[in-house]
C-alpha cells in the first residue's frame, strides 16, 4: 500500500508539472511561438474539462447503480456538439465578436448590457457550481482513503479539507496570473488539455486492464455483462430523457464550459474538429466503464462502494502502479474542473459584482481614483476563488458527503440548465427581452432550490422533515418532491420538469408582454443575425473624451506595458508617432472590447462613459446626437446663409467703394476741368482789359474790337456757367420738370428753327410729318433743350460738303425712338464711348462749346425716362433718343 | 433556413453544400431519434411472459455504435466543409473582422 505521504508527493509532483507546462505554454504565447496552442486538437482536449471526477469515478459508481443511464450525461453532450453547425457555431460566433468572457457576460450584452442579469447569473452559477466543486473534493477525499488503512472517514475529513486548500492555491496561481483582455489562458488551457491526456489513458489503461487482464478478453466481458446484476436493459424513460436534456444543456451553460468553449476558443474553425473528436472523447471515456463496473461488482466485496472501482479494482489485484495511475487521473479530473470553474466564475464575480461596486462607490471620482483597479481585479479573483472553495467545502461537509456522486452532479446540472431558455431564446429569438430571462431564471431557479438543492442536504438538512413530508404550512401541492400533488416521481426529472418548463413559460410571456430597451434590441438583433453583421454599430460618439484619461483607467486595468502598447499601435494607425491617439469611435470601441476583457462589458461600457462623458450610449444618446446634428446642420447652413450674404454685403460695399473713388477722382477731374475752361475766357478778358487800362494810344477800332473780345469771352463764360448749373441741378435731381402735354412735331419744330438760326451755311433737314404726329407728356421745353443741342451739334460737327440731317421717328412697341442722322463723318470710334461725358469735346476747339451738351442731354433725358445714345451702325453722326411712349399714352 | 439571396437557381456545388448543411442540422435529430430507440425496449418491468428483456451487452453495442455513427457523419460533415472557407452566405470562414 502507497503511504500518504507518497501520494501527496505525488499529486505535488503532478502539479508542479502542470505549472511548468503552463508557464511554458505561456511563454511562447507571449513569445508568438504558440502556433501548435492554438490547434484544434488542443481545443478539442480543454473541452474535456467537462469529463470530471465525476465521469472519472461516478461513472463507473452511476453504471453499477443504474446501468447503461450514466451514457445520458455524455450523449447530452454528444448531440450538442455533432449539432455545432446550428448551435455553437452561432454561439462561439457571437462570443468572439462580442468579446464575451463569461456565461453571465453573454446574457447581460444580450439583453441591453443589463448588470443587473449578470449579477443573477453569476449568483446561479455559483450556487449550482458549488455542490459540483464539493463533488471533485468528494472524489479526491475517498480516493485518498481507498489508499490508506487507517480510519477512512477520518482520512476524507483531512483529505477534503487539504484538497480544497491545495486546489484554491492551485486555482489561484492558474488563474489570476495575469489579466488577459480576451480572458485567454494559455497556460491554463495547454495544462487542461495535459490532464485530458492524462485521465483519458488512465481510465483506458484500467479499462483495458480489466478486460484483457481480469475478464478475459472482449467476448469474455460481455458474456459477464449479460449475467451481471446490470445484464438487463432497465432505463427509466423519464430520467433518460431528462438528464440527456440536462447534459445538452450543461454542456453549453456550464461556466467552466463556456470558459473553454466559448472565451478560449481561438479560431471558430476548430468547431468543426471538436464536433468529431470531443464526442469521440466522451466515447473513449465512457467505453470501459460497463465493464469496469461489472467486474466490480463481480469481484470486490459486497458493500464496497462501487463509485471508486476504478481505483479499488486494480489495487485489490495487487497492480499499484496502474492504481497510482487511476489515482492521478482521478486527480487530474478533478483539478481541471475546479481549476477552470473556479476561474471562470471568479471572473463573473469580479466582473459582475465586485468592479461594479468597487466603480459605484468611486464614481465621483472618475478616471482619477487613486490606486490601481488592476490589482483590485486581480484581488477580487483571488478572492472569489477562495470563496468558491471554501462554499464548495461547506456544502460537502454540509451534505454529509455521503450521497452518490452522480447524484451530486446533476443537481449541479439541473441548476445550471436553468440559464438554457434565456441563452437560447437570445441566441434565436430576437423578441426575448430581459424581463422575460430574469422573470424565467429566477423562477426556474427558485424551483430548483426548493425541490433538488435544499431537500438534497437530507431530511432534516435545511429543510424540515415536515416540509418536506406535508409542503411548507401543511400546504400539501407544495411539497418539495410533489410540486401540484404529482407524487411518485423521480426527484430529477420532477425538478427539471417543473423548473425548465415553468422557467420557459414564464421567460416566453413575459418576454411577449414587456417592451425590450432600446440597448437590448440592438444586441438582440446582432446576437440573433450574427452571421450577416461582422461587428456591433456600439459607437462611442464621444470626442470630449480625453485621451489621458482614458490612457490612466487603460493602464490600471490592462497593465500598463499592454494599455502603452495598446494606445501606441493605435495612435500609429492614425499616423501621429509618439502621441495619444486621439478618441475616434473606432479606437473607443476597440478600447471599450479589451476592457470588457478584463472588467466584463457592461462595467468596460460604463469606464468608458464615464470618461467619454455620457454614461451610456444608448438609442436615445444616438437619437439625441442625431438631434443635435441636425440642429448644428442648420445652424451652420445658417451660418452659411448669413456668410453668403455678409460676402454679397461685402462685395457691394467693395463697388460702392469702387464708385465713390471713382466718383471722387470724375470730381476732382471736373473741378480741373471746370478750372481750366474758367480760367482760358478770364486769361483772354483780363489780358484784353489790361490793354485797354495801361495803353493809351488805342484806337477806337482796336477799342471796340478788344471790348468785344471781352464780351465774348463773358458770354462764353456765362454760357459755361449756365451749362454747369443746369448741369449740378440735373444731377442732383433738384430739377423741377413742367411736365405738358404737346406734340413731338411741334417740338421739332421749334427746335430746328432755334438751333438752326443765325447759321450761315444751311443745312438741309429731312422730315416725315406723318411720323412725328405723336402726342408727348414731358417736360417740353427741355425736351426741345435736347434736340436744340443735337441738331446744333449735327450742323456744328458736320463736314460734309452738304450737310443734311435726317430726323427719323420710329415706334419701339412701348418706347419711342427719334434719331438724328447727319451724313458727316460721324464721332470717331475711339471717342464714341465719351461723348456723353462732361468736358468732353471730339474735335478741338472748333466750335467752342464748352463740351457739357450730351452730358447735359443726357441728364435731361434720365429725368425724363428716357434715353440717348450714339447708333454705332451708321456711316454719319447718328444720335439715337429714346422717350418713354407711356407718357405719349398717357397725353392722349 | 433556407437560402437567403433572392437567386432562385443556385450553382450546382452551392446547391449541394447548402443540402449538406441541412443534413448538418438534421443530424443532432437524427441522433436524438437514435438514441431514444432503447426507450421502446422491453425493460425487465414492462417485458411480457413471451418478450425477453433486451440483455445489456446488446444495449451496450447499440449505444455506442450508434454513438460512433453519429461521430462518423460529424467527422464527414466536418471534412466536406472543410473547404468552404469564406465561401456561402453563412460560411465558417466569414472573417470576424480580426
């Protein structure tokens, strides 16, 4: 017989085996090298975390009990995963690109990021995990006694007791340490996958040892199978049924299953692996234990407990090395459980409970808290694992440590299956609200506890015998064991009947009656349509956020090696080396993933808020921001509006200028100009009554003949004088027309009769009478004003031999054109533009005018709504006026 | 779960890969059926004077040949799709954006 002390030696020995290949697999993780990490064979053997102390040694006990019932726990599993294209592939699907990272994390982003469901899963979880966590410490405590001779109760007592201190330390220096923001354990999963190897051969080499070795080959065994006490085929319907049920749903709901298959899951290819192999695991698992158990019951003695055949059997034929062996893969079951569940609900618990808590009661102080939230993680982990041990220990001393390991295990099931209408309602029914999940878990799980968990303590554990014998207050359709008055049901499937039921009832009209969240029919949509949208429109509208802050809260929960590194790649990827990237959505959503590693997402959301300001984005934030835009759009194409109009504003004040400067430069012109013609009469008048002041020898012809010099100078500047005020008063618009009725022939008449008097040479003018029978409403005199200097002009600037003018009247629809064409030479080209500016005289000084004429005509006939211009197609002088006929009109 | 374009026609393979999808998911009902064949069978309880209860070693033979069956069509399903890649509407190999 091994001592003790051997075993403990060895079970240490194991152990710092598997650290060392943790620690390794870790490094070349972190090295890069790890690509045979990330295979599916590995997947495949961290899945058979699920194969327990429980399959190790209650399988071999559940067979000799009950025959061929304990393959249900196994074809669950197998159904689920030969079933991955329509299930896990979808869930591992959805837990990558959500970064999910616990059962609890899954639910709570399904249904609007509610911490509130995760903290009610965690909570389940750790209750129905406990009596699992007991039932490893079971199977390590009476394995320990199977080795030792002295008193057995009193060995299981120290042994569980020394289990559950080893494997919390275990779990904990697995575990916790370090902080991933995937949650991605290599090293915990390449140990896993280690210790699948180990149990695997051990239960062959047992199973093969008992078949070959002591029934005598494969015929033999069956042969004895057949006349064993389990040579029947006796399976209750119902259990069958409904532990198939549990194991399916356990498989997927199971934290510690979750943990591998879910959060580790490297590549979701490796699926379609595990589909064949871990079934074919379970298989090989579960191949000898028929046998075993037979044999068992064949050749150990009556009353020996049949649960640990598979150690018992081999030590009894003297083989203690194949014992020893048996040993260490009963160990290596149960370690690999308690080491993945404990870490995987550590993290729920850290993530779900204690961060929030510890984030609430610090809010006020935002990014800025003192101390490093990392090591408040990391604390809490360590914490909560021990707190699992320590309730895992309780309940196993609790419940007398007595009851059949299988027993045990599907409480544990039973329990945790609750979770399976809301995870699958939320994976496929997009109207699943988060109501009906919690309205569902709570009841399945209140069922739950009232008929398996607290009656399985025994009668008169937590429950009153009279509880259980008469129902709570006598009622008698409350009975623990016969909710409604069904008696003589199996304990099991009466749970699992009446908690998954009611649990799915309820979770189906509630989710019907109740409104999801915006938040929550969001993520109902991207988990139920996974496949057709790749990543979450979860935006972060956030520009306000400071990027420091942000960097602060990073580096206290990733570490602050991992959130540099982070935040440099990230501000590389925005082209500014050597700076803080700045906060784009993108980069806040990246950031708000790898948090929600570490911290779970609902908690990540809200650290993110809280420094990007908003503390939620939810559909109405968006719908808000969506607000806000389109009022800033408005705003600025007011803005723009007001800018165009300030631009036209400008450019008017810009040509007002334009003209005033222009106008400034025409006046300083004039009054040049207007100096000059003043000052070349006064020259004449004053040189000419100077002469006739100081000479005094004058005759009285050359009197007479400068006195009239002088006069003409004096009229000359009169006429020049009358011309600019007519002028100044034209402009300024002081004008006062006298406006009367009179025919334009008239008109002409007197015009040409006034201009062309006192002319020597006659020039000939050209009228039609029938044209010019127009009724006029003007002002006439200045009209004949007009065509005085016109026709002065054209007998004045006329150089053909024998000037003629033409006087045209035309009708211009509702204007009135009267041109005067004379057959001269006409105003050159290059002049024609200026005729009608002041001062302005085309050829010399020939008649004297003093070049205000058309300016002053001009004037007259804007006053008068109408026009003047040269007509460019005309081989003579040609003057165009133009006179409004609304006036003609109104004269009639 | 059938074909979510709007084509009516699909190409040939397409058409064969998306018929093996449906036996992908038919196969856990499959299993299921299988495996609840032994639950028609005469228990020591239920067999009648002329029925013999169905020995264990019988009952042994089924489950776990059956069980190695279903694994074998997983393992088929698995090797077929094995070249989809990114490939089908509902592909595995829809890059999740990584």
């Amino acid at each position: 017989m091994a001592s003790l002390n051997l075993l403990v030696s060895v079970c240490l020995g194991y152990v710092a085996l598997l650290f060392l290949v943790a620690a390794l697999a870790e490094r070349a993780a972190a090295m890069g090298r790890a690509q045979w990490l990330r295979s599916p064979l590995v997947y495949t053997l961290s899945l058979s975390v699920y194969c327990t102390g429980w399959t190790f040694y209650g399988a071999v006990g559940y067979a000799a009990r009950s025959g061929l019932e304990f393959v249900t726990i196994y074809i669950g599993p197998t159904l689920v995963m030969i079933g991955w294209w329509w299930g896990l592939r979808k869930l591992v699907r959805i837990g990558r690109s959500q970064r999910v990272t616990s059962i609890a994390d899954l639910l709570s982003s399904r249904y609007g990021k509610s911490n509130g469901l995760a903290i009610g899963v965690t909570i389940l979880c750790v209750i129905s995990v406990t009596p699992y966590i007991a039932l490893q410490l079971q199977s390590i405590a009476l394995s320990l006694s199977v080795f030792t001779e002295e008193d057995a109760t009193r060995t299981m007592e120290t042994g569980a007791f020394w289990a559950a201190i080893g494997l919390g330390i275990f779990a904990i220096l697995f575990g916790t340490r370090n902080l991933d923001a995937n949650e991605r354990h290599h090293g915990v999963v390449i140990a896993v996958a280690l210790e699948a190897v180990v149990k695997l051969f051990a239960l062959i080499a047992v199973g093969v040892f008992v078949v070959w070795g002591l029934a005598g080959g494969m015929g033999e065994t069956l042969a004895r199978i057949d006349v064993s006490e389990i040579g029947q085929w006796e399976v209750h319907g119902g259990r069958w049924t409904a532990i198939t049920l549990l194991a399916a749903a356990a498989v997927i709901c199971l934290p510690r299953m979750f943990q591998v298959m879910v959060v580790e899951n490297e590549d979701e290819r490796h699926l379609r692996v595990a589909a064949w192999a871990f079934p074919l695991y379970l298989l090989l698992m579960s191949l000898f234990v028929i046998p075993i158990a037979v044999v068992g019951l064949d050749l150990m003695p009556q009353g020996s407990n049949p649960d640990l055949f598979v150690l018992s059997l081999p030590l009894s034929q003297g083989n203690e090395g194949l014992a020893m062996l048996a040993f260490i893969g009963g160990f290596s079951s149960a370690t690999s459980m308690v080491i993945v569940a404990a870490m995987a609900l550590s993290i729920m618990i850290s993530n779900h409970v204690v961060m929030p808590i510890y984030l609430s009661t610090r809010s006020g102080q935002g990014a800025s808290i003192s101390g490093d939230v990392r090591h408040v993680v990391l604390l809490s982990r360590r914490i909560a694992i021990a707190a699992i041990l320590v309730l895992g220990y309780l309940y196993y001393r609790l419940s007398g440590g007595g009851a059949a390991l299988a027993a045990i295990g599907l409480i544990a099931f039973a329990g945790i299956a609750q979770i399976l209408p809301a995870l699958v309602g939320g994976l496929f029914w997009r109207g699943a609200t988060r109501a009906g999940a919690l309205a569902g878990l709570s009841l399945g799980f209140a069922i739950w506890v009232y008929t398996l968990l607290l009656p399985g303590f025994g009668a008169n554990g937590l429950l009153p015998a009279s509880v259980m014998e008469q129902g709570p207050w006598g009622i008698d359709w409350l009975r623990p064991y016969a909710l409604f008055g069904i008696t003589g049901m199996d304990t099991i499937v009466h749970s699992v009947l009446w908690s998954l039921s009611l649990n799915t009832a309820v979770f189906f009209a509630v989710s019907m009656m109740t409104f999801p969240g915006p938040v929550e029919r969001l993520q109902g949509a991207q988990f139920v349509n996974v496949f057709d949208h790749s990543f979450g429109p979860r935006g972060w509208s956030g520009s306000v956020a400071q990027s420091e802050d942000l960097m602060i809260m990073s580096q206290r929960i990733l570490g602050p090696a991992e959130a540099q590194d982070l935040f440099q790649r990230e501000a590389e990827r925005q082209g500014a080396r050597g700076h803080l990237p700045e906060p784009t959505p993108a980069f806040l959503e990246t950031l708000e993933r790898e948090l929600s590693g570490s911290v779970g997402t609902a908690t990540a959301h809200a650290m993110v808020g809280q420094i990007v300001g908003g503390s939620a984005v939810s559909v109405e934030d968006l719908l808000a921001v969506a607000d806000e835009s389109a009022q800033m759009l408005e705003y600025s194409s007011r803005l723009e509006e007001k800018s165009a109009e300030l631009t036209r504003t400008a450019a008017q004040l810009r040509e007002a200028n334009e003209k005033l400067t222009q106008l400034s430069v025409q006046k300083d012109a004039f009054l040049s100009q207007v100096s000059h013609e003043l000052r070349t009469p006064m020259t004449s008048i004053r040189a000419f009554s100077e002469i006739m002041r100081d000479e005094d020898g004058l005759s009285a012809e050359e009197k007479a003949r400068y006195a009239g010099v002088i006069h003409d100078e004096a009229l000359r500047l009169t006429r020049l004088l009358d011309d600019l005020l007519d002028l100044s008063v034209l402009e300024s618009g002081q004008v006062s027309l006298d406006m009367r009725s009179g025919q334009l022939t008239d008109v002409l008449d007197q015009a040409v009769a006034a201009a062309l008097a006192g002319t020597t040479e006659g020039m000939a003018v050209h009228r039609r009478g029938v044209d010019e029978a127009v009724a006029l409403y003007t002002d006439l005199d200045r009209l004949a004003q007009v065509f005085i200097n016109l026709i002065a002009n054209a007998s004045k600037y006329c150089d053909a031999a024998r000037p003629e003018l033409t006087i045209r009247v035309r009708n211009l629809g509702d204007r009135l054109a009267v041109d005067f064409l004379d057959n001269g030479s006409g105003v050159p080209v290059h002049a024609r533009a200026l005729v009608f500016e002041k001062f302005a005289r085309v050829s010399g000084d020939k008649a004297g005018g003093a070049g205000l004429g058309l300016a002053i005509c001009r004037e007259i006939l804007e006053r008068l709504g109408g026009d003047i211009h040269y007509l460019n197609d005309h081989s003579g002088g040609a003057f165009r006026v133009i006179l409004p006929k609304a006036h003609a009109m109104a004269a009639q | 779960m059938s074909a979510r374009r709007p084509s009516v026609f699909l190409e040939r393979e397409t058409y064969r890969r998306r018929r093996i999808m449906d036996a992908a998911r038919l196969l856990p009902i499959l299993g299921l059926a299988l495996f609840a064949i032994p639950l028609l069978w005469p228990t020591p309880d239920t067999a009648g004077p002329e029925t013999d209860p169905v020995p264990m070693s019988t009952a042994v033979l089924y489950i776990f040949g059956v069980w190695a069956f279903l694994i074998g069509l997983a393992f088929l399903f698995g090797l077929k799709s094995r070249g989809w890649g990114p490939m089908g509407s509902e592909g595995l190999g829809d890059e999740d954006a990584r």
